[in-house]
C-alpha cells in the first residue's frame, strides 16, 4: 500500500486533565496510526486541544483565574500525558491559536457570503456540557439533559444558523452508499436515524452569554459556535485557506482524511455537521469515521461526583511501569472495534502477565539462553529451516493487515497473540532442550531458529502496541524493527552469532500483585 495516510482523534476539552478514556482513544489513534507507517510512505497523525466555549469560561471563572491561563496549564498537562503513553503525533493543534482562529474566521465569511449561513431568532434549550442546543424531545423525564443530567439553560438570541438541511439528502446518500463510512457499521443506523428529524443549526453565539471563543469577523457581537470551531481544526491544522484557489502541499497530500478517530458520544457532530460543512466548502469527505467505544473502570462509568476518574499516570505510577507499553496493549485490547471497554487493576495485570510476560518474554528468553547454553549465541547454516509455523506467522501478518483496514485494534492483537500461543506450542511439543541434551543438535537449532523467526514477526506486528518492548527484542535478535510489513519475508535471520548470556533481558517483568494494592 503506498497511499498517503492521514488520521486524526476527536480534540479533548482542556476544562480537565486527560483521564483513561482520553488516553484510550489516543493510544488506538496511535497504534493505527503506527500500524500504517509499516505500510504508507506518507503518514500524519494529528491531535489536539479543543479550548473554547461557554465550559471553558466557566470552570476558568469558577477558579479565578482566565481562560487563557486554564488552558495553558492542562494543555501542558494533556501533552505530557500523551508523551508518557509514547504517542508519536505529527502535530498538535491548538483552537486558540492564531493561524486555526484565522482559518475559522475565514470558513465563517466565506458560508455567510454563499448563503449556507444566515442570520435568525431563536429560543432554545443550551446544554453547556455538551455544548450544543437539545430538542425537548431528548430530554429526561425531569427535563435534564441526558448525558449530564443537568438541567439545560433556555437560550433566546439572535444567532447565525447553517442550512443543515440542504445537505441532508446528500449525506444520507453518502452513508448508504458507503457502508464503511462509519465504523463499527451498527452506528450507520443511527446517524441514519438522527437525519430524518435534523433542523438547521445555530452557529454562533452572543457575546454577551459566550465571550471565550472566535468571534465573526464581520459581526463582533457574535462568537462562532464551538463546534464549528473544534471540528474545522481537522483542515486548519493542514494548512487550508477556504479563499485560495490551490491548497498547499500538505494539506493536498493528506485532505481527505484516511480515518477519523471519535468517540461514540460525538458521532452526531463527525458524521452530520463535519460532514456538511465539507459539503458546503466543497471539500472531499473523509475516508472512514471511526467510532469508539467508551471505558468503564470496574464497570462503572467514569465521573468526578463519584470519584472514580483514573488518568494514566495514576496506573502507570501504582504499577511502578517505566514505560507505556503494557497499559498500551491492555487497553486497545480491551474493547472490540466500536464497542465499550472496561479497565480493572485485576485484568490488567492478569492480561499483560499472561501476554506479554509469559506467552511473549518467556519464549525469548527461554529460547535465547538455550541458543547461548548449546551454541555459544549462534544460529549454524543448517539451522535455517522454515517449519510451518513460519508459515503461520506469514499468515497472522495478512490477518493483522485485513483488521487494520477494518480499525479492529483488538482483533488484530488477538492475532498476534494467537501466532504466540502457537509459537509456545511449537517449542513444547519439539522440546528443543531435550533435542540438544539427546544430541540432535541441528534438530535443536532449527526448531530455535524457527522461534526467533517468529519472535521477529511479532516485534515488528506488535511495534504498534508495545513500541519499547517490541524494540528490546529486536535488539536481542538483532533484526531491524523499521521495516515495512511487505518486506519482512525477505529479512529473515542470518547465519552468525547473535547473543551472548550477559545480553539476554527479560522484555517485560511479571506485574507484582502489591502494587495493584497500593493504588489511590
Ligand atoms: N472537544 C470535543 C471533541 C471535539 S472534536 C472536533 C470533546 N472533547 S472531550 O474531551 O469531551 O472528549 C474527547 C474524546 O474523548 C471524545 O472522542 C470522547 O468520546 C472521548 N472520551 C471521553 N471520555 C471517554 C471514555 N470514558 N471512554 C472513551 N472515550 C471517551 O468531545
């Protein structure tokens, strides 16, 4: 595959510090992200801070101190989280910064002077949690709203509203006729759903109830939606310019997006508003929309009234981890492609002991101290014999291929984790200690050979997921862990010395029950 690759996560609200949910959607987007690197040759990952609106205004108010000010200290906070869980973005977009403020203002212009935009009255029901109008027909039984259970405020004001309306055909026909649009397909239905009752959109609010945001060039009374704002930075952090004939080169190699990575709670603004706003700026579409489940920890629903909301340092930290991986690779197997994912102490160290330490490091290890006690580190000429499970291995990098077209993060891993059980079965029925001890040395060493063969396929597969565990191993191999995945069969391990005792480490030590105890 040489085509481009461009993917982008949803931008997190700065009112907060990243918890395990942010850092879930992050850590898929990096792993897809990472997988197609072995694939494209032109790649970018962008990420970022959505930091205006009424939210905002309020916590910043709340805690005397100015929007500006709140948001430079939890974007700071937001990007040391991301540098902790090693996620490789190209780019990091801010939405107050100057060069995505004047973009907006410009997208903003150019719909009012096509008509797209238009000036009108209204009176409507704000849920300053969602950011966003709700009709009375969404509300609870108590009238609150339903993912905040708070009562929304009536809102009555002289907005700007966008023609949602004149898109809606075209975007229903869009979905149905691209039934990978939207990932995982189940949620198609529900956009689909969603369409038939849509209305036009209020896109801009008073100043004088909103006053942290971009406001119209061409009528100062009014602030540009949050919304429009957040969702336009997917193009402004590319460089688009809506008054240019000719994009520059970035923005034409990347623009339409590969796959957009979101949340399932915000669907309704990616597959509906995003899309007819690229309609109306006559823009391609983006090629998937990828949307995630949520994480639960212990089965409960994150909040701060419950005071059950985890970041990633905290499980990091309690776990004594140096680095990111095993969270990494627990988490993005954690949930199926779309469905929801939960996070325990418990599972997690059961899973990462069971994968990473012992299906994964202790085959290594295990093989490489039989290789230096037998053959002083070296693979012989004669050791070079594909068995089938290197055909097995070939296979799995196929399977692994198919689910990342798919987005399937965990599925994929279960592959490569199925290609590791069928690895330890190998060595335990050919029993490569007793081979040698018997003397049937070269038998020995090509059932040793194989191994590595396989352990090499598998850093390389599970790279994505456990960058730093994957590089120790190819160290130890001495493979070369950037390669591209159609290469990789024709990389195989040479004939030479390649270890010695005292450079064999474990890749990754068993998690100790304690520190789970010690957490909080
Ligand atoms: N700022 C908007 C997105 C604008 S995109 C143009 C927003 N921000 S958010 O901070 O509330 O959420 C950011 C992302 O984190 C969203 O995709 C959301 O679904 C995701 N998650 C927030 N909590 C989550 C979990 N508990 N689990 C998984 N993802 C969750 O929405």
């Amino acid at each position: 595959m040489n085509e481009n690759f461009y993917i982008t996560t949803a931008i997190d609200y700065v009112n907060g510090k990243a918890h395990i949910g942010h850092a879930f959607e992050k850590i898929i987007t990096d792993v897809i992200y990472r997988h197609f690197k072995q694939r494209c040759d032109k790649t970018m990952f962008l990420t970022g801070t959505d930091e205006h609106g009424i939210k905002i205004q309020k916590t910043a108010k709340s805690l005397n101190i100015s929007p500006m000010e709140l948001c430079n200290q939890n974007v700071e906070a937001f990007q040391n989280s991301w540098k902790l869980l090693d996620i490789n973005y190209d780019k990091f977009i801010r939405t107050t910064s100057h060069e995505h403020k004047e973009i907006v203002q410009k997208i903003f212009e150019k719909l009012l002077k096509q008509g797209d935009i238009y000036k009108h009255s209204y009176k409507g029901l704000y849920c300053n949690g969602c950011e966003c109008f709700l009709n009375e027909k969404d509300l609870t039984e108590d009238g609150l709203c339903p993912n905040h259970l708070t009562k929304p405020e009536v809102v009555e004001e002289e907005n700007y509203f966008f023609k949602l309306t004149k898109y809606k055909d075209a975007i229903i026909n869009h979905i149905k006729s691209n039934p990978d649009f939207i990932i995982p397909s189940f949620r198609a239905n529900e956009v689909l759903n969603q369409l038939e009752n849509i209305e036009d959109i209020s896109v801009s609010r008073s100043i004088n109830n909103v006053s942290w945001g971009i406001p119209v060039l061409s009528d100062d009374s009014q602030i540009i939606y949050v919304w429009i704002d957040a969702l336009s930075n997917y193009i402004t952090a590319l460089g688009y310019d809506p008054d240019k004939e000719e994009q520059n080169e970035t923005f034409t190699t990347f623009w339409p997006a590969s796959c957009q990575v979101i949340g399932k709670d915000i669907l309704k603004f990616h597959s509906i508003y995003w899309i007819a706003l690229l309609m109306a700026l006559d823009l391609p579409l983006p090629k998937h929309i990828l949307a995630h489940g949520w994480i639960t920890i212990d089965e409960t629903k994150m909040s701060k009234s419950l005071g059950n909301v985890l970041s990633p340092e905290n499980i990091l930290k309690s776990f004594e981890l140096q680095k990111p991986d095993a969270f990494r690779y627990y988490i993005s197997s954690c949930a199926n492609c779309g469905k929801d994912g939960n996070y325990s102490d418990i599972d997690f160290k059961e899973k990462v002991n069971a994968d990473l330490a012992n299906n994964m490091g202790n085959l290594l290890n295990r093989s490489l101290n039989i290789l230096v006690k037998y053959f002083d580190g070296e693979i012989k000429d004669e050791f070079i014999v594909e068995d089938e499970i290197i055909k097995t291995a070939k296979k799995t990098v196929n399977k692994v291929v198919e689910n990342f077209d798919k987005f399937q993060v965990a599925e994929a891993a279960f592959e490569i984790m199925t290609l590791l059980n069928a690895a330890n079965k190998y060595i335990n029925d050919k029993a490569p200690w007793s081979l040698s001890k018997n003397g049937d040395l070269t038998q020995a060493g090509v059932v040793l050979y194989n191994v590595f063969e396989v352990m090499r396929y598998v850093s390389v597969l599970i790279y994505p997921y456990c960058p730093n565990i994957a590089s120790n191993i190819a160290k130890q191999l001495k493979t070369n862990i950037n390669i591209k995945l159609y290469d990789l069969d024709k990389n195989n391990i040479k004939a030479g010395k390649i270890i010695t005792k005292d450079e064999i480490t474990p890749v990754f030590l068993r998690l100790d029950s304690e520190f789970a105890q010690n957490k909080k």
